[in-house]
C-alpha cells in the first residue's frame, strides 16, 4: 500500500540532480478555448520546480469537469493516478522510483507457524516491487532465505519471483 507519492526521475536544468518530489500541486492555464495542465514537482537537491505535461492545448469541453475540479483543488490522489500513468511517464520522460514510498500490511505473524502457507498479496496501487523483498518482509525472513527457500523448491508461484512485479499474485511456502 502507498504511503506517499513516489519520487520521480529526471534530470533537473539547474543542478543536474535525478530526483524530484511530486507534492500533488497543479497548474492550469486557460488560452481562451484551450488548457494547458501541468503537475509541478520540486527538485531534491535545489527546490527548482519543473512541470510534468497533463494536458496540452486541450479543448475545454473536452475536459471533464471532474477531473478540472480535482486539478483546481491539488488533489493528491490524482497526482498519484497520473504518475502512474505510462502515456504520462512517456510523454514528460520519466520513471519512478518507488523506495520508502511503500509498507506491507500483513494479517499477523500467527500463521507462520503452519508446515504449507497458501499466501495472497494484493496492492493497492500499481508499486513496483520485488517479490523476493516482500516475502522476506512479510515472513520476516531475510532475502538470502527466500531465495534459497525458491532455489530448493519450498517457495514457489505462478509468477516469476526473480525480478519486479506490480500486480497481486500468490505463493505457496513449504516449511
């Protein structure tokens, strides 16, 4: 589950810093029938703002009225649903880096103790993350266990745990 927004990569003009932090304020523009939309974000490193293209000389009866609403009022959930938007990411260049942007809820450590653990992970929003680390976190084991637990056969999934997901899957853990 999200805990903030995550932190955005791209190159800052001013002092070539990587790292940007998306504070969920928007700027819209009118010019006359059309809007230009952008989602500021501030440099880590110097506080410089720069200006993630949303909308770009859209026709404003085009524009949900909604969504203008929730551009005029900064919310922060749109600005995560926007971040996680590829046409978004593609269009302005930018990837994300989701470190310290995440926790896990798990329902308690009770069944941990059982032989076979049949286990569901469901996210809340499209994180990207490694199900080695996950497993680890929520099974308090370290990742050097888990991955020997996979390498013996003990843990295993339908999805390939090696790598990134972003969507719910399952896995089963043999003691």
């Amino acid at each position: 589950m999200p805990t903030c927004l995550p932190t955005v990569l791209r190159r800052c003009h001013a002092c070539a810093s990587e790292r940007f932090r998306a504070n969920g304020k928007f700027r819209v523009n009118a010019h006359h029938k059309l809007l230009d939309a952008w989602l500021l974000v501030l440099c880590a490193a110097c506080g410089d703002t720069a200006k993630l293209t949303i909308l770009e000389r859209v026709n404003v009866r085009s524009v949900r009225p909604g969504l203008l609403d929730r551009m005029h009022d900064n919310d922060p959930a749109l600005a995560a649903e926007l971040l996680q938007d590829p046409v978004v990411r593609r269009r302005n260049r930018i990837a994300l880096d989701w470190d310290g942007a995440w926790r896990l809820e798990t329902g308690g450590s009770d069944h941990l103790d059982r032989e076979v653990i049949d286990i569901s992970v469901r996210f809340a929003a499209r994180i990207p993350v490694r199900p080695v680390r996950l497993i680890a976190e929520g099974c308090g084991l370290s990742r050097a266990e888990v991955e020997g637990l996979i390498a013996e056969g003990r843990l295993v999934s339908a999805v390939r745990l090696s790598g990134r997901v972003s969507g719910d899957f399952t896995f089963t853990l043999k003691r």
